[in-house]
C-alpha cells in the first residue's frame, strides 16, 4: 500500500496586534477582507495579541485592526498563495478610532521548517 498526501489549496493569515510599547492587544477587532470578492471575515485576538484567518482562497486581502483608544490600522495589498502561512504583525497607533493609519507593505511568509 502507498500513502498519499493532500495538497493544501488554501491558506493562513496569522499575527500580533501590539500597541505602541510592544505589549499585546486583547480584544482587538480584526477584519479580513477578499479584495477581489468583497468578502469578509472577521475575529478579535487572544490574551496575547494573537489572530488568525485559516483556509484562505489564493487572493488578495486587506486587513482592518481596531480597538478603542487607538487609530484603526488599514493595511492592503496582502497576497495568500497555495498552502502559504503569511505573518502580518500590527502596531497600534494611540487616538481616535475614527483616525485611520493605512500602511502599504511586503509581508513575509512564515517558514514551517
């Protein structure tokens, strides 16, 4: 007999929501959104800043963090491919949730091995 393995056609988006000293962010609201579809998924992080989006179609994804206190953070342009674990770690801004920071950068693919 042979064992056959699955390829994983999706993917994960995962993080850290910190605040501006580097301590983590509970009870931030996280908002992923599909640029191609419109469609949205959304979470908060853990006791520890943490989130995660699993089984991601390939696309491009624009993700919103807010929280009271702080300026709600857009950043866009995220590409998930195959099978891919993408890092994207978020630093809060201290004002206004109604200031918003959009930030346009590359995000690095978390290696398993």
């Amino acid at each position: 007999t042979s064992t056959l393995f699955a390829q994983e056609f999706r993917g994960t988006l995962q993080g850290t929501i910190a605040d501006p000293t580097n301590a983590a962010v509970s009870g931030a609201e996280v908002i992923l959104k599909n640029e191609a579809t419109g469609v949205e998924r959304q979470t908060t992080t853990d006791t520890e800043g943490n989130y995660i989006f699993q089984f991601l179609p390939p696309a491009t994804y624009s993700l919103t963090t807010r929280l009271q206190g702080f300026k709600t953070d857009q950043r866009g342009g995220i590409v998930v491919s195959l099978g891919e674990n993408v890092r994207l770690d978020v630093q809060l801004a201290l004002g206004q949730a109604a200031e918003t920071v959009n930030v346009s950068a590359e995000v690095s693919t978390v290696q398993a091995e």
